[in-house]
C-alpha cells in the first residue's frame, strides 16, 4: 500500500513545484539583492555627479573672479570634476543592469538634494540662526521628503528580473504594448514639436515634455545596452548580435537631442524650474516606458504598486520645494555699448576697445552691488592709465578725449 501511494503523492506535487517556479523571481533574495545593488550604484553615481558639477562650477567662478589668467581645463579642480563626474555616470549606468528600470529612475532626485545640502554648505553669507531657518525651511522639508519617498522606492520597487539577452530584448521590442505605447509617443512628440517649432509655443512645459520623451527611450535602451553588457561578461556574449547596436545608437541619438533641448530650455527658463518640472516630467514617461517595455510590476501585488505611486509623488513634492526655495537669478545688465547710442562717435585707444568685451566677465559693468560678495569672488578691477599733459602737477582725467575737426 504505501508503495502504490507514492507514486500517486509525487504526481500530486508536481503542479505545486511548478507554480512554487514560477512566482521565484518575485520571491528569491537573491533579486532583492540585485535591486539593492542597483539602488545603491544610482545614488552613488547621483551623488558623485552632482558634487562633480558644483567642483567645476566653483572652478569656473573662481577663475572668473581672480587674476589668474589660466584656462578653466589648465586647473585641477576641474579636472577633479570631471572625473567625478565620468566615475558618476559610470555608476548610473551600471545600475540599470541590476535593477528594474523603474526603481532607478526616480533615485535621480538625490541629485537635487545634494545640491541643495552643497549648496547650504558651501553659503557665504552669514545669517542669523532664525534668518537661517526661515530662509532655508523649505529646503530642509524638501529634503526630507525626498529621502522619504527615496526610502518608499527601494523598499516598495517593482522586483522582476530577467537577462538582457538579444533574444529577450528583440521579443520585447516587437511586443504590442511597447508597439502600441510608441505609436501614442511618437503622435504626442509630432504634435509637441510641430507647436514647438511652427507655432512658437516655447512653454516649458512642452519643451520639458519633448525631453521627458526622448528621456524614456533614452533609459529604455541604456537598460538594454548595460544590462547585454553585464550578460556578456558572465559568459554568454551578447556584443555581436545587430539589437545591440540598435540600442546603442538609438541610446546616443536620443541623448544628444534630449540635451540639445535641455539647452534651449535653459535658456529660456530660470534652472529651478527645469529641474523640478523635468525631473517630474521624465519620471513619469520612463516608468511608463519600463512598464510597457521590461514589464515591470507584472505580478507584483496592489500594496507595492501603491506604496511605490506614493514614494514617487513623495519625491516629487520634495524635488518641487528645494527647487521652490532657490534664489531667482538677477538678470545680467551688461554696461551700454557706444554702437547702440545714435551720433555717438566710438572710443577706441590704438585700436583696442577701451571697454572690454563681455566673455569671462560676470560683473563687470553690471548694475549690481558685489559688496557683500567674498573676496574670491569679486570681480579684478581694471587699472586706469592717467596720462600727463602740459605741466606735472596738473592732474588728467582718467580718460582719453578724441577730439574731431569739423569736417568730419
């Protein structure tokens, strides 16, 4: 008898076993494992960026504001930058092999948070403890909020892992919801730019909006090249299958135009803005994207899916006030060029303008008051040339007088 029934009893477990398969990738701790690499490689690589950008910036104002007539690329400071930076975008773009698509792209709010924490560092001015507060209480609310949605993310992410094969990739690519999901982006992004470029409509909203779009196809294909990279140095190559490339150059296209509108917007638009409208804006398009495309909360229940919504519109918020709090730039008031004042004769001194061009400059001329700005920052002062005429005593003035006969 029991040698009948144990057949029958490794029958009946058979169906269990192959159900207990297939909900594993959801369930194995190996996948939380990856998604915690993934998350701590993204904001790594978001921190050393956003510290690299500040260093570079801090090495263009100091030259600007000092004698020192180098070049910014002839200092080591900037060159500390940049290699902060290239150590940064590395780490970025390794963690989209381990983690979901969705998980890594809303950690580039940390970005924004340390520049807001370097920024209060690195101040100049002195203030009061209640004037501190006062000014920066949004930045601190802002900058909580954005490590609490952070935190909901990593815990609550989509957890679905599968290889970046060619194979895997290619069926993704002819799969109907990522189809059906392109030809509603591809209208969206005709109809934005036809309004963009015939119509003049330079809202920032619709420029943001071209870049979100682009930004999705952007991350899609950045997972896919990363994630073929990691598969291929495990062992199965996967650098000589033609997907590959696609996505490569569909990565460095859509990149290169998502920064050439990036740059029309910046100049448009104050960079407090752009970085809170686009960071909510491109959020949104690539998990759309990661969701149509990789598939990333098939199976996951309606608690993570929720828990993870808010931990999104947590860091939105958070993004949106640190941004809120930031000093609106004076616009630049250079001094009144003599070309522009009609029956204005020009002044020139051997042929060298006497006022100098405006190229490196960021204060000279401008109708602002720098008093209250460090040493370092201050712009250098020209020297002026008095020359003598008649006796020695008798002081010139402190410019030259061009005198013209009257037949000219």
């Amino acid at each position: 008898m029991e040698g009948g029934n144990s057949p029958s009893l490794q029958l009946q477990q058979l169906p269990l076993a192959t159900a207990a398969v297939s909900v594993q990738p959801h369930t194995d701790s190996f996948s939380y494992k990856e998604n915690l690499i993934g998350a701590l490689l993204a904001i790594f690589g978001h921190l050393v960026s956003s510290i690299a950008l500040n260093l570079q910036k801090y090495s263009h104002i100091r030259l600007a504001g000092s004698k020192d007539p180098r070049a910014y690329f002839k200092t080591k400071t900037w060159w500390s930058g940049l290699f902060l930076l290239v150590l940064g975008e590395l780490g970025v773009f390794s963690s989209y092999a381990f983690a979901p698509l969705s998980l890594i792209v809303p950690l580039s709010a940390v970005s924004v948070v340390a520049s807001a924490i370097i920024g209060i560092i690195f101040i100049k001015e002195k203030w009061k403890p209640k004037e501190f507060l006062r000014r920066y209480v949004l930045s601190f609310v802002g900058c909580g909020l954005a490590v609490v949605g952070t935190y909901l993310l990593v815990t609550f992410g989509p957890n679905s892992h599968e290889k970046m094969t060619a194979e895997n990739i290619t069926r993704h690519l002819v799969s109907w919801p990522f189809l059906l999901y392109m030809l509603v982006e591809i209208i969206v992004f005709c109809l934005l730019l036809y309004f963009y470029k015939e119509r003049n409509a330079n809202y920032i909203v619709i420029i943001l909006l071209l870049v979100a779009l682009l930004g999705s196809m952007t991350v899609v294909t950045v997972k896919a090249v990363a994630g073929m990279i990691l598969v291929s140095i495990q062992g199965t190559l996967q650098l000589d299958s033609p997907i590959f490339y696609i996505m490569l150059v569909c990565m460095i296209a859509t990149a290169i135009y998502q920064a050439t509108f990036l740059a029309q917007a910046s100049q448009l638009y104050d960079s407090a803005q752009i970085s809170s409208i686009g960071y909510i804006l491109s959020t949104t398009a690539a998990i759309s994207a990661g969701a149509t495309f990789y598939l990333d909360f098939m199976g996951e229940d309606v608690l993570h899916i929720c828990m993870f919504a808010l931990g999104c519109l947590t860091a939105f918020l958070g993004v949106f006030l640190i941004t809120r709090n930031r000093k609106k730039p004076v616009p630049f008031e250079p001094y009144i060029s003599m070309d522009a004042m009609p029956g204005m004769q020009n002044m020139h001194d051997k042929g060298i303008a006497v006022q100098p061009d405006l190229k490196a400059s960021f204060s000279y001329g401008a109708l602002e008051n720098n008093d209250s700005m460090p040493e370092i920052y201050t712009p250098a002062t020209l020297p002026i040339v008095q020359e003598q005429h008649g006796s020695k005593g008798a002081s010139a003035p402190p410019y030259r007088v061009l005198e013209h006969s009257k037949k000219e």
